[in-house]
C-alpha cells in the first residue's frame, strides 16, 4: 500500500494541519502494519513505514537486516562520517557505547542534578519577575536545554544564544542556513577538541579526546562525530518535550493544578507526557532484499519506525489517544529501543522533571494567550513553536 506520509519529511517546518501532529499520525492503526510513503526523508527518497509497535521492535532489535549506518549529519556538508554512536551498527556501535554510557548513567546525571535544577531557576524567575506572559520555547525551553548542555561540557553560558541559533537553523532552517549552522557546529567542537588536546580539563571533551578504544586514540573524525551528536542530539528533543507539555497542561487546567500541588506526580506524568508526546522519527536502511509482513522490501529501502505511532499503538496501550498521567506499566519507546537506546534518557528525564517541577512552582495557573495558537511541525524531529502562555 502506498500512502503519502509527508508529515515525516525534513525540514518540515510547514505546519500540522490540525495542530496536532500526534493524532494525525495516529490514524494509521486502522491500516496495514507497513506502507510505502514516497516522500518521507531528508533525500527525497520514499520509506517503508512500520505502523505497530512490536514490528518496530523487530526492526531494531535486527541490525544486520536494517542498518543505522549513514552520514546524514556530514552529508549536509558534502563529506562521509557517522556521528558516533548512532550511525554505526554493531560491533563497532558496542565498543562507542561501553566509552560512553559511563558518561550518562543515573549517578552521574543526579550529580548534575544541582546545576539543572539553578539553571531552571534562573531562567523562570527572571520571566516570573518581568512578564506575566511569554514565548516558552524561546524564553526558557531552547536556553534551559543549551544552558544544561553548556554546563555539562564544561563550557560557560557566555554562547548560549548561539548555540540556540545554530540548533534551531540546523533543524528548522532552509538548506543555506542548515549548512551554515552545520558548519559552525563542526568548526566549534574541532576547535574545542584541538583545545582540550592541548589543555585538558575535567570535562566531556577532554575525556574523549583522551579516551583510547582497542589501544588506540580516538581519530579526529571520531571525535567531531561524538561531539556533533551530543550537540545534536540533546537539545532540540529535550526542548520539544518540554514544548509539547506545557502546551498539554496548558490546555488542561485541572492536571496543570495536580501537579503544582503534588509535585511528587511529576516524574510518572513525565513518562506518560514522553508516550502521548513522541517526537523522534527512526530510520534504518535495509541490507537486503526480503520479505516484511508480506512486503517486498529492498536492499537500500529506508524504514522508519517512528515513536509516535509506536506510543499510540492501541494494541500495547489501553485507550492510547487518552492522557492518563497517572498510567502505569508504560512501556513507551519515546527513547527508542534496542542497541542505540537513547544515551541521554537518563538526562533528559531530569531536565523534563525538573524543568516542569520549577516553572509549576514559580508561575501561577497559566494558559494559551488568546488571539495566539502554537503552531506544531512534524518533521524528523517532531516540535512545537510560538507556545505563547500567559498568567494572572
Ligand atoms: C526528550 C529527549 C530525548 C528524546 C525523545 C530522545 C530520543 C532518542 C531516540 C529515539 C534515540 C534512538 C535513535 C535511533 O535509534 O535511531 C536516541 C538516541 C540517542 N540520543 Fe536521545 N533523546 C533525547 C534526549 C537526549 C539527550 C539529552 C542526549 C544527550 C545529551 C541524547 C543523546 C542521544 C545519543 C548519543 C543517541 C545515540 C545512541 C546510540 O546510537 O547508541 N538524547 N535518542
């Protein structure tokens, strides 16, 4: 079946035409568990879309049939390197995650713990006493995720709005600023690589620049990959999900008060937010031709298992469409699954918990400012701007 599944292409910064990119792609429950949308990505190429949650799983887990292996990020600039880890497939994906999991497990993202927590404050009390309204991706959920990013590599908030720039063209921006930006981007962590190898420091670059995997050092191009992708990787999501919450309790008053008053509520409503709230698009490129649910897939075809559609999947969540945030055993894959699991989950819930637990307890009831409406884009990153509240 071939079905047009635009929602999914890049940039795609056009608008959801119901404002609600979440149940329009929803909907596609009701057909079969795989089609082909003939333009669905970055390239212009079509994808198979894999439409139930348990296929998705198939797909993930299986690395030799569908592969991470590509260059996306370089070939925006017109060269050929993987950030590093998502790009690579096994084995050589194993030997990047044993470096890097240390770097992002529980006990060292409670120890940052702190630093989110003041960067929050800082930010909230600052709009809290100047405005009784505001642009919450602008004015705190872009700088919130670049000021835990900047402090997590050590770096001071002195670039902080560049680096929002530099995101939001990357993701957002028409091809002469994504190259741009994707310039900029690498020419920022060469250059920081080149000055931790002179100087080191007690932070992420000097430990992977330092860092040696089979007994040798790190090449340059593995370095800029691995920096690349936490750049990438960690601020746009973190600030969609905030995004796309705020926007929810906005609307909904009474759960917006639940949690000002409980805010012990927040980490399972945080969970069940990550379901209903999905953004992340995955693609994988077959390594042969074969059969899938009855499909002729070919070697080359992309795939894409696309976390919205996973989370809405009415036969692994009771009543999907509906927000319960109290739900229990919400196995959601808004973090992915299997070998390339989010590395930065562990984080990012923490910037999510505690970014919604110090904007609930600093600003009052707050609401959608009439006259205005958040506009919402697909894309391969789901997202959400002009998120205008206000509050008495
Ligand atoms: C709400 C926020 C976030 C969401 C929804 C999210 C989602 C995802 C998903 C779905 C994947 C799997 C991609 C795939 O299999 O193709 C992934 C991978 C990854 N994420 Fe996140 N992410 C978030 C935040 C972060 C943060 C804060 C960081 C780090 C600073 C981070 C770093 C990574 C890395 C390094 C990978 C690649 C892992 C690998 O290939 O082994 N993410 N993320």
């Amino acid at each position: 079946m071939v079905r047009d599944f635009s929602l999914f292409s890049s940039p795609g910064m056009a608008p959801t035409p119901n404002g609600d990119p979440h149940a329009a792609v929803a909907c596609v429950h009701d057909g079969p568990p795989i089609f082909y949308s003939p333009s669905n990505t970055r390239d212009g190429r079509g994808t198979w879309v894999i439409t139930r949650a348990r296929d998705q799983r198939r797909v993930l887990q299986d690395t030799r049939t569908f592969s991470s292996h590509r260059s996306i990020f370089a070939s925006a600039l017109g060269e050929h390197w993987p950030v590093i880890p998502l790009e690579l497939d096994p084995p050589t994906h194993g030997v990047f995650r044993a470096l890097l999991d240390p770097l992002f497990s529980s006990k060292r993202v409670i120890a940052l713990e702190p630093t989110i927590r003041e960067r929050a404050r800082a930010l909230i009390d600052r709009i809290a006493r100047e405005r009784t309204s505001c642009d919450v991706m602008r004015d705190f959920a872009l700088p919130f995720t670049v000021s835990v990013f900047l402090s997590f590599l050590g770096l001071s908030q002195r670039r902080s709005e560049v680096f929002v720039g530099w995101v939001s063209d990357l993701l957002h921006g028409n091809s002469d600023k994504r190259t741009a930006a994707a310039r900029s981007i690498v020419g920022f962590i060469d250059e920081l690589a080149a000055r931790r190898r002179r100087t080191p420091a007690f932070d992420f670059m000097t430990f992977v620049v330092q860092a040696e995997i089979d007994g040798r050092s790190l090449s340059e191009e593995e370095v800029r990959g691995i920096g690349v992708l936490f750049l990438v990787a960690g601020l746009d999501t973190v600030a969609a999900a905030i995004g796309f919450d705020m926007a929810y309790l906005a609307r909904n008053p009474k759960d917006q008060e639940l949690l000002r008053n409980e805010p012990n509520r927040v980490m399972l409503a945080v969970e069940e937010l990550l379901r209903a709230y999905s953004t992340v698009q995955m693609v994988r490129e077959a390594t042969k031709d074969i059969v899938f649910e009855g499909v002729p897939i070919r070697k080359g075809d992309y795939v894409s298992c696309a976390t919205m559609i996973a989370n809405r999947d009415p036969s692994e969540f009771e009543r999907p469409e509906t927000i319960d945030l109290a739900r229990q055993g919400n196995h959601h894959t808004a973090f992915g699954y299997g070998p390339h699991l989010c590395l930065g989950a562990h984080l990012a819930r923490r910037e999510i918990v505690v970014g919604l637990r110090e904007w609930l307890a600093r600003i009052p009831a707050f609401r959608i400012k009439e006259g205005t409406a958040p506009i919402t884009h697909g894309g391969h990153v789901f997202g959400i701007k002009d998120l205008i509240l206000t509050w008495a």
